[in-house]
C-alpha cells in the first residue's frame, strides 16, 4: 500500500495539475521549453503534488521537457502521459526515471463509441491491453496511474471490468475522466460510488477526477467526486486545456479551503501563490484570463456598484467570500465608475490625499458622476483633475 492509499480514507486531495500537458494540448498554448520549467517550479513551490510535464512520445520537445522536470522538481512527482503501447510506457518511463518520484500515466478508452470508431476493438481486445500495458509499465516505475478515457460514457459493468483489471495488473491511482465534459455532478459521482463499491480490490488504488468543461460543470463534477471517495483532482491552472478546458486548479483549490463545512477535505496548495501561478501561464501561453474569472480574473476582487462599494467600506465580508490576500492579490479594489457611490467616492479622495467640507464635496461628486457618465473607467488621475476643477471653482 503507498502512502497515497492510506489517504484515501483521510480528508487529504491529492492535486495533479495537468497544465503542462492537457492544458498545453489546446489550441494555440504551446510553450518553450524554458517556460515549462518555468511552470513546473512554481508548481512545485506551491505545492502541487503531482505535475503532469507532458506525453514523451508526442515529441523530442515534450520528451526533453518532461525529463528536465523530472530531474529538477524537488517535491513533486512528475508523471509522463503515454497511451496503452509500449513504446509510449517505454518513452515515459525514461523520462521520469530520473524524478525523486516518478510516474507512468497510461491510459486508453473505454466507451462503445471510442472502441467501435477511435480504437476498432472489441472489449475483450482492450481488457488485455489494459493488463499487458499497465503490467509493462508497473515493470518500470512504482507509480503506475491508468484512465478509462471517456469513462462517463462507457456503461458501468464494463468499466467495472477495466478498473479490477488495471488495479489487479498493478496501477496505483485509477482516473475516471469525463473526456468530453457530459457528465452532471449527480451522474459523476455515482459512477465513483458504484465502481469503488463493485470492484472488489477498489481501497488498493486513489481513486481520481479528471473533468472538462464543455458544459461549465469541471469544477463542480469534480468537487462532486469527492463525496463519493475521489482523493485526487486533475486540473489546470486557469482550466486551460482542450476546447473549453479542464477544470480550474484555483478553483478547486479555492472551494475547498472556503467551505470547508460543505467540503471537509483539505489540499497542500500554498493558496497565496495562485494569482502569481495564474498570471504566469496566462503569459506564457499567451491566454487572456477572463476579466470576471474566478479566483484570479482581474474583476474576482473589484466592485463599483454603490450599494456594494458601501458595503465594503462598513464589512469586507459584506461582498466578499475571501480574502485577495489568501489568493495572492494585494488588495480589494474599489473601482470608480458610474455606478458608486458618495461612501466610495469620499473614500477614494481621502486615499488621494484630499478632504473637503460638504458644499466642495457635492460638487466634485457631481463632476465625478457626470465624467463618469461619459467615461468608461474613471483613473485616480481623472479624480485628481476634477478635484481641481472643483477647487478652482470653489475659488472663483
Ligand atoms: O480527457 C482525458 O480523458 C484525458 C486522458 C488522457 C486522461 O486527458
Ligand atoms: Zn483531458
């Protein structure tokens, strides 16, 4: 039994971030090699348990990236993605042969669709793969993880079938992806329930998510998993990943620590450095994170309605369910715009350093309201014009 499996009956998720594989795999996010490492270190430091580097097979890039990882990642395990055939599980064997921990993530489908279209290949065909390719690669490396590809669509018995073979050829962690995001949180979880309790030799593996995002659900599919024994979440930082994703690292990590009365679970991630994680992939890939993203989209902490601004200024709990600092960003901002109010608008001019009585003040607010009428953002520097304004006019 690893350590890993002990865990299981414990609150503690394994995180495996997957951003430099599955997340690079869209369109338009590939990255150098430099900037892998780049990732890859600042996964580590905050904490990411296992980091996907990349599929070795895939090319001499991907396999000389994942091997450098291999060899500079200090407290991750590094794992190499490989399909079920040999020279794929050879290839990632290689690579991670040189991490402190190193795993095999070998995987191959399992639904009707993807055996009669994609693979051409009857059940039992794919029953004995699974068998020789984990066996091979369980040969290599300790840490053997294997995915039923598009398990959300493939029926129960037979995923029933795949898992017991893969657990009984030696796989450490067994993945039940939702490949193409189809799954409800109700349906992901049961399936969970109902393989872990049918498989008998089920408590000797992790049991792990693996959700896109094709109808907005990732997240929620995976926090579902959890109840349903689920210990380690695959995810990507930003949920970048193919078409609309993978599900969001902050999110997860995020939702975890702040109901923790409805999530009782708990994660190693250093949640302080989520904005910086954030804010680096979205450089190097060159993927604008959304401005209302949350977690660390640039609008996550920043209010203009009055009503709202007001609130802020008497509780910061009023507005907001976490603190920026927790996640790594420096303050609440309140932004100045048509929408606020004379509380955030008072508050805004003693920040800038001025004080007015009450005729001075009206007349300025009026000014403000009326620029921001015509104006989309409102800067200290447009405020400190009017402000002017409002004092030269006070002594006309
Ligand atoms: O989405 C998927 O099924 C995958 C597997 C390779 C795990 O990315
Ligand atoms: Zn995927």
């Amino acid at each position: 039994m690893t350590t890993e499996t002990k865990d299981v009956a414990g609150d503690r998720v394994v995180i495996f971030d997957t951003t430099l594989r599955d997340g690079e795999q869209c369109p338009g996010a590939t990255m150098t090699f430099d900037e892998k490492l780049d990732v890859a270190d600042l996964l580590d430091a905050m904490g990411v348990d296992i980091i996907e580097a990349g599929f070795p097979i895939a090319s001499e890039g991907d396999f000389e990236a994942v091997t450098a990882i291999a060899k500079r990642v200090k407290r991750a395990t590094v794992a190499g993605l490989a399909r079920a055939i040999n020279a794929d599980i050879d290839r990632a064997g290689e690579a991670v042969r040189h991490a402190q921990r190193g795993r095999i993530h070998t995987f191959v489908s399992t639904s009707p669709i993807h055996l009669a279209h994609q693979m051409r290949k009857s059940e039992a065909e794919v029953l004995e793969i699974i068998t020789a390719t984990v066996t091979r690669a369980r040969n290599l490396v300790e840490d053997v993880e294997w995915s039923a590809m598009d398990a959300t669509r493939t029926g129960i018995d037979y995923l029933c079938q795949c898992v017991d073979a893969a657990i009984k050829a030696g796989a450490t962690t067994i993945n039940l992806p939702d490949t193409v995001g189809y799954a409800t949180p109700e349906e992901y979880a049961a399936m969970f329930r109902a393989v872990r309790e049918r498989v008998p030799d089920s408590d000797k593996a992790i049991f792990s998510t693996h959700c896109h995002n094709d109808l907005g659900l990732a997240v929620a599919n995976s926090l579902a998993a959890l109840d349903a024994g689920a210990r380690q979440i695959e995810c990507t930082i930003n949920g970048i990943g193919e078409r609309a994703g993978n599900a969001a690292l902050e999110e997860i990590v995020m939702a975890i620590r702040t109901r923790s009365d409805a999530l009782p679970y708990r994660t190693g991630i250093e949640t302080t450095m989520l904005a910086r994680a954030s804010k680096l992939v979205s450089a190097v890939t060159n993927f604008p994170v959304q401005y209302n993203k949350a977690i660390v989209g640039r609008n996550a902490f920043a209010h203009e309605s009055g009503i709202h601004q007001d609130g802020m200024l008497k509780h910061q709990q009023t507005y907001e369910i976490m603190t920026p600092e927790s996640v790594g960003v420096a303050k609440t901002s309140l932004v100045m715009g048509k929408h606020s109010g004379r509380n955030a608008f008072r508050t805004k001019l003693k920040e800038l350093g001025y004080e007015f009585g009450e005729n001075a003040f009206e007349d300025a607010f009026n000014r403000f309201k009326a620029l921001a009428d015509r104006k989309k953002h409102v800067y200290d520097e447009d405020i400190e014009a009017l402000v002017d304004q409002s004092i030269a006019h006070a002594h006309d």
